[in-house]
C-alpha cells in the first residue's frame, strides 16, 4: 500500500531535513549575528541599558556621544531649499546682546556655543531621563518610563520651562512687564536681586558663580533665562531657597513651594562637604 | 525640490517681508480651528496616519500625526484606549518665536499654524521646543516639516485627509470653542459625552493653548476620577 510507503519515506525525508537543516538554519543565525544587515545592532543599540533609568542618570555625556556623535556635528543648512540663506535673517532675541555667531541647531546652542559654555554646564541627562522606544505614551509597559509626556522625548514642562517661561511681574512687585519697566530699576535685575532671592542657580547645570559675573556686566543675561526667551506661557515654579535676610513668613503664593532645587540636580556631595569644613 | 529651478531674488525677499509680518507675533484668528478626537472609539486602524503620510509625500521617519495606543491595569481591571494627535495649532504656538527664518506662522482666517518647510533651515529649534512633538524632522531633506491641517483642503472647502480616512469617524475638525463647548455637530463626539482639553500623560495645555479636543477614556480623565 502506498499508505504505508509514504510515511516512512516522509519521516526519513524529514529526518535528512532536519539533519541537514538544523546547522544551516544554525550557521545563518551566526552569519546574521556576525555581520547581519545592521538591523540587528541597531535593535540592541536602541534598547541598550543606557537609555534606561538609573543606567541614563548615571550617563557621563562621553557615552552617549559615542553613538549620538551626530547631535552635536549636525549643522543648520547653509540655504533653505527655496535658497533663502540661513544667516540672512535673525529672529527677535537673536537681536540681543548676548548673542553671538551665527545660526547653529537647538543641541549645540545648549552645549557648544560660547554663551551656553560660559554660564552653563548642560548635560546629555539634564534634558534626557530615558524614554522607552516601544512606547509611544509614557507609563504603557513594565519597562515604562513613567514621567514625560506624550510624543516627546524629553519634558518641555520640567526642563525647558526653566529657562523659557515667563518672567512674573506681579509677584516680583513689578509695575509692568520688564521691558516695559527696566528703566525705572536701572536696567538691572541685580538692582533688587543683589539681596532678594540671592541664594539661586546651586545647580549641577548651572554656573552660578559665572552667570552673577557676566550680568554684572549685563542685565540682559538674567533677562536671557527669564522671561527674555519665553516660548510658553507659564512661569516656572522655582524652588525658594531661604536667602540671608529672608523673612520667615512665607507670602501666599509660596506655599507649596519647594525650598531646596530638585535631587538630581543637587552639585556632589564633595563641594558641600569642604564649604561646611570652611569656618 | 527647487534645486534646478532658477530663484527669483526680489521675490523670496518680497514673500519673506511678508512672512515676517505674521510671524513676529502669533495672530488671533476669529475662528481657532481645531481637532477632535474620541479616545475611546478608535480602534487603531491608524488610516489617519497613513492617509497623512501620503498626502504630505513623508519618508520612513517623520509621522505629522500619531496614534498613541495607551494600555494598562491589573487584572480585571484592565483598560486600553488610544490618543490621536498631530499638531494641535495652539493659541500660542511655541514653535513659531523659536523659527529664526519666519518659516513659521499662525494663520489669521483659521488659527491654522502653518510652515513653510522651503524656507527652513533646520536648526530643529521648534521641533523641540514644542510640547506636543508636532514638528517633524525629515533627515533626508534636511528639514523640519509638520500638520497644516491639510490647508490647501480647508481652503478647497473639505476636510483633512486624516479626517476623510477615519472609517471610525471618530476623528474631526470644528471651532475649537464650538467643539469644548459640545455645539458643534460632529459624529467624533457621541450623545451626553463631553469633550475635554487634555488627558493622562499630554503636556499641560497651560503651556501653550493646544487647540485640541478629546472625549476621554475613564482612565485617561484628568479633571475627575
């Protein structure tokens, strides 16, 4: 009976198969892992630990540019494609006095710039606390992110926000909007905030020392940071810090308001240490 | 794109002084258009998105509009719903003052924030500093791109493609106030449901003014529980 013929003809066939076809299926996995057509190690590179809580956190700039070189080569196009050139034109607070050189991209006017260098010491993981790739909303799967925001990469609100909110004029006591009013006060900031809020910018990505120095010399650098490049509407509730002569009544306003700059923020324990060693 | 073509000088300079008027400041339209989408409804097909990257010719990599699939929950008490957005034309886009070449503008018939990506010089300044993640970086032009709302459809009296590909229906466009205020007939907002301005895990409209409208999963309220 063919019947009888062809089952055991099949198990043989399927034993020479499987023979023959277990260490070829082997071998081109190995090939694959060997040299592949990269979609292999661009996988294991977008999910590598560092894009992850706490690995991230802990992430010295140096590790990410090893992969992530191009954010800070990248430059703006030297024409617009309908030929427009892209230093013929400045935007409103390109026209300040702390502007210098000429169009660069949203990372290296962060990073690179002299501005930016001078008063600051951003980092790759002051903006970049992880993000889950798979993910399109904060929060869905086990290995989330909780914190962001939907669509983006980095929270507008909790980093951005800090240096592109709104000054707020009627807590400071201000009789109008500051450009408006900056005459009255001598065109300076320091005009009150020599004594007011003093303690300010102990920050891990702030220059604090650097920044009071150059708006010494001009007002526009506080200006810079509130108020004078708002891209939102909200003001930044900023952490009060006790400062010397502060009352110990807190206004209305205050009340839930931090009083210390947020953990991870905080400079190493190391400088704390030698200023509480000093007298 | 204009890379054979001969570039009339006077012209660009002309269309640009015109461009920089609007986008000094944000104008405030007599009618914010705005869309709507129903969270719970929408079942993910994600037509809208594909119907959007056709429309607007977009390579692999940058997506105008997106569907967000949010799931969670233990069980039983599991949920699942999906978030649809593109760019949200805000009342006060952040987008539009980060622009150096006044690629950007707010259109004053129908708050439409449109851009003109040939001007564009990608500084990628806007992409990041929107709240949303509206505007789009298309690595192979070299520039950013984003929602128009499908202007050149508003103006031709319909509607958006991603609107006209929603076979759920769920997804529309109306006055903004109209559709938080639930006057405006549309089939994306059902009977006794009322439309919010956000939901779980958007960026606070606070930031911007989002013209934006949702009818929100359970899970998803942000105003109540």
């Amino acid at each position: 009976m063919p019947f009888r013929f062809f089952p055991s003809r099949l198990r043989q066939l399927f034993r020479a198969a499987l023979l023959l076809g277990l260490p070829f299926a082997l071998w081109q996995l190995w090939q694959a892992n060997r040299e592949g057509d990269g979609s292999h190690d661009l996988w294991r590179a977008t999910y590598d630990p560092i894009h992850f809580a706490p690995a991230i956190l802990q992430a010295r700039d140096e590790d990410c540019l090893v992969c992530h070189r191009e954010v800070l080569l990248d430059r703006v196009r030297e024409k617009s494609p309908a030929g427009l050139p892209a230093q013929a034109r400045r935007a409103a607070y390109q026209e300040v006095s702390t502007y210098a050189g000429e169009q660069e991209t949203f990372h290296r006017r962060h990073l690179v710039t002299p501005l930016a260098r001078e008063l600051m010491d951003l980092r790759c993981n002051t903006c970049h606390v992880g993000h889950e790739p798979r993910d399109e909303a904060p929060g869905t799967s086990a290995t989330a992110i909780r914190q962001g925001s939907l669509r983006k990469q980095v929270d507008v609100e909790s980093t951005c926000l800090k240096c592109h909110g709104r000054l707020n004029p009627e807590q400071m006591g201000l009789p109008g909007p500051w450009p408006e009013v900056k005459a009255a006060f001598g065109d300076s900031c320091l005009s009150c905030h020599a004594s007011i809020r003093s303690v300010r910018h102990r920050v891990n990505y702030l220059k604090a020392e650097a920044i009071e120095a150059a708006a010494a010399k001009d007002s526009e650098i506080c200006h810079g940071c509130h108020g004078g490049r708002a891209w939102y509407r909200l003001s930044y509730p900023y952490p009060r810090h006790p400062w010397p002569g502060s009352e110990s009544s807190l206004p209305a306003w205050a009340k839930d308001r931090a009083t210390e700059s947020e953990a991870r923020f905080l400079p190493p324990p190391t400088v704390d240490r030698e200023s509480r060693q000093k007298p | 794109m204009a890379r054979n073509r001969k570039i009339d000088h006077d012209e660009l300079k002309a269309a640009l002084e015109r461009k920089l008027r609007q986008t000094e400041q944000a104008a405030r339209p007599a009618r914010q258009l705005g869309f709507v989408h129903h969270n719970v409804d929408c079942i993910g097909c994600r037509a809208c998105e594909i119907a959007c990257k056709d429309k607007n010719g977009l390579p692999p990599g940058p997506r105008f509009r997106r569907v967000l699939p949010i799931e969670g929950g233990r069980f039983p008490d599991v949920y699942a719903y999906k978030i649809n957005m593109a760019c949200n034309h805000c009342a006060e886009p952040a987008c539009l003052p980060t622009c150096p070449t006044g690629a950007i503008w707010k259109r004053g018939d129908n708050g439409v924030v449109d851009i003109d990506s040939s001007l564009c010089i990608g500084c990628r300044k806007c992409e990041a500093a929107c709240p949303y993640g509206a505007p789009q970086w298309d690595p192979q032009e070299w520039v950013v791109k984003k929602c128009n709302m499908c202007i050149d459809e508003l103006e031709a009296g319909r509607k958006p493609y991603c609107v006209m590909a929603c076979m759920m229906r769920v997804l529309d466009i109306g006055p903004i106030e109209d559709l938080w205020q639930g006057r405006w007939p549309t089939t994306a907002v059902g009977p006794g449901e009322k439309p919010v301005r956000q939901v779980r895990h958007m960026a606070n409209p606070e930031l911007t003014g989002p013209s934006i409208a949702f009818v929100a999963h359970r899970k998803g309220r942000v105003d109540e529980r």
